[in-house]
C-alpha cells in the first residue's frame, strides 16, 4: 500500500481541545508524537492479545526511547465493556504503580477504547489517556469524541462519561491485518456519515464497495477516513456534550444497540448491529414521508452489499424493553435518528412503539 499524506484534524473544545493525526506509518514513531506527555511517569498500554503480538515492537520501540511502559490485557470484543473488567484493570494499575500522572494508551478496536477511555476518566478522579485507534471503525468514529462507557445487562453503554482523550493517533497501516468481517462492521460508521451529513461518501461505498472491502486503494482508504474524522470533529465540536446536534451521530444505533443488548454482545459485531438499525430507521423514514420510495429503496440496496451474520428471531417487545432504557430517552420521550434524504440527519421525537415493530420485517428472514 501506498503512504498516504499525513493530515491534522482538530476539535474545538476549548479546555479539551486536541488533535487526530492520520499518517501512514505513524506507528513507527510513537515515541516522538508522545513525547509532549512523557515526564517519566508509568504508562499503561492497554490492549488484547492478538493486538499486542502483532504489534509488540511498537512497544519495545517505546521501552527503548525511555518510556515506562507496561500492558494490560483485556479481551477484544463486548465481553471487555463491563464494571468487572474495568476492576481488573483499576486494580492491575495499582500494582503497577500508575499515579494521577500516568498516562494510558488506548492501543486497538472501539472496545479497548471506550473501556480505556472509561477507566482513563476514573481512574484517581482522571488521568490522561490517549486513542490509537487499530480498526476502521475507531478510527472514523469511536475513538474520536470522548465517549467512554461500559455496558448493563439493561442496555449498551449506559454507564460513561464524556471524557476527551489527549490526541488521537491514526495510521491506516494498521488495517492491513483487519479481518474481513472486522472491515465490514468498521464501514457502517463510514455509510452512516453518507446518510446523515455527506452524500458522496454514501456515492463513494456505493460505486467503490468492493474496493473498500478489500483495503485495495489507499487513496480511497484515506479520502473516507478523513472525510469521516472532520464529521465527527465539527459536530463535537459544536455539540461535546450530546444535547443537540451530536445525537445525528446515533443514525441506526437506537435499534442497532437493542440487538446487541439482546444477544449479550456476543453475536453481532457493533457495526453489523448497527446496519440492521439502520435499515430499520430507513423503513421508519420511509414510513414518516421523509425518504422517498427510490431513495429508501437505493438506501436499502446499498445496505443489502453488506455481508452480516443472520439475526435471527427477533422478540418485538424484548426490543421494546431494551429501548426504553435507551440513553437517548429524555423526559420520556425518545430522540429517534431519521434521514429527510440520503445525506440529511434529523432528530424526531414521532417514533411510536408501532413505527419500531413494523420496522423489524426489514431485518427478520
């Protein structure tokens, strides 16, 4: 693969402000970009296996320019995103010896991040943290804003804070050994930028499928990954705190956590949950006259190029439960994703327990 042009892209957030770099290769130089934190403290690489064996000398590069570094191991997928792991953790990094000084590196997928970023926000009242991000989709999504949380048995990610790293550090390198099933799920927060705010990046997976599936085109790789990081830096830089314009940025998520909640995280990956929602809050938008009958049908045939698991038999009203705890309920009412158009995101508080029933056939065989 080519080298792709390194950019800066930045978040207004005031006290909180910081930058996302892409740059190819920027794993290889890990100890000059850190080096405006490192005062001699511990750090703590938390990671998973799989990550770390492939990338271990990332880590001894950094043990030999005199950082003090120590991992931490946490299982890949939702299993990780709970109280108990978090423990784990809090207490490993005791032993350890991290103080309020301390730094963490958040080194893999959406879910290293978010508990990173959650322990990171807890740990002593607050130590730095900072996301390098090893899936496309954290990369374009979860690793940028700030969210951090950890799942209930109630719901997805209902216990966090927003709490904003120290810079995020992307190279596209690291996507050479993504599973394929792990670049699909990464897509959907991609697609979802296409259907709430940029319709040539909807245009761009559409005519360019194949060729994004395949990780083929660096050019293309690095125009979605950076198309996508500004996205997500203007709306939170406009909305941090999610009481408004950042809710658009839960397009397909509503009934898309509902099926992750249902099978205990260990079905679907997040992004696949995330495209059944999507094709639900379609019909929905559909169904309230805001997408138009060719529209929602070139949605849905785009939707359909996605190769996802079966869902399986879906219990209407365990969905219901599931998004009733959703934290998108204010005052009772549910602020409910919809597109007015491929391309145009818009908050609605008409969606009625029926509009999400009958959504369910877009998703059930």
């Amino acid at each position: 693969m080519t080298s792709i042009q390194a950019q800066i892209i930045d978040l207004d957030l005031g006290a909180d402000s910081y930058s996302i770099h892409v740059e190819d290769g920027l794993r290889h130089r890990l100890s000059e970009l850190l080096k405006p934190w490192n005062k001699g403290q511990q750090w703590v690489v938390l990671s998973q296996a799989a990550i770390l064996a492939e990338y271990q000398s990332v880590i001894d590069e950094l043990n030999a320019a005199g950082y003090r570094i120590e991992c931490i191991v946490v299982p890949g997928d939702e299993s990780a995103k709970n109280i108990r792991f978090a423990e784990q953790v809090w207490s490993q990094m005791v032993e350890i010896g991290c103080d309020r000084s301390s730094v963490l590196l958040a080194l893999g997928g959406g879910v290293v991040g978010d508990l990173g970023g959650f322990v990171a926000a807890t740990y002593m009242r607050g130590i730095p943290f900072i996301q390098i991000p090893t899936t496309l989709l954290a990369m374009i999504d979860s690793a940028i804003g700030g969210k951090t949380a950890v799942n209930l048995a109630a719901g997805k990610n209902l216990v966090g804070a927003i709490y904003q790293p120290q810079t995020v550090l992307v190279d596209p390198g690291f996507l050479a050994t993504l599973p394929r099933r792990n670049v699909i799920s990464s897509l959907a927060e991609a697609i979802k930028y296409g259907f709430i705010r940029d319709k040539s990046i909807f245009d761009t997976i559409e005519a360019r499928f194949d060729d994004l599936l395949s990780l083929s085109d660096q050019a293309l790789l690095s125009d979605i990954i950076a198309k996508s990081c500004r996205i997500k830096a203007q709306i939170v830089s406009n909305d941090q705190f999610e009481n408004g314009e950042r809710r658009l940025l839960n397009y397909g998520h509503t009934i898309g956590h509902a099926f992750e909640t249902i099978q205990d995280y260990g079905g679907l990956y997040h992004g696949e949950a995330v495209l059944y929602g999507m094709k639900c809050a379609n019909f929905i938008s559909n169904k309230k006259g805001l997408l138009s009958d060719s529209q929602y049908q070139q949605a849905q045939r785009v939707l359909n190029l996605f190769d996802l698991p079966e869902l399986g038999k879906v219990d209407p009203q365990r969905v219901l439960e599931v998004v009733s705890h959703d934290k998108k309920n204010i005052n009772g009412k549910l602020n409910f994703i919809l597109i007015d158009g491929i391309g145009k995101g818009v908050v609605s508080t008409d969606v009625d327990h029926s509009d999400i029933v009958d959504s369910l056939s877009t998703v059930q065989g």
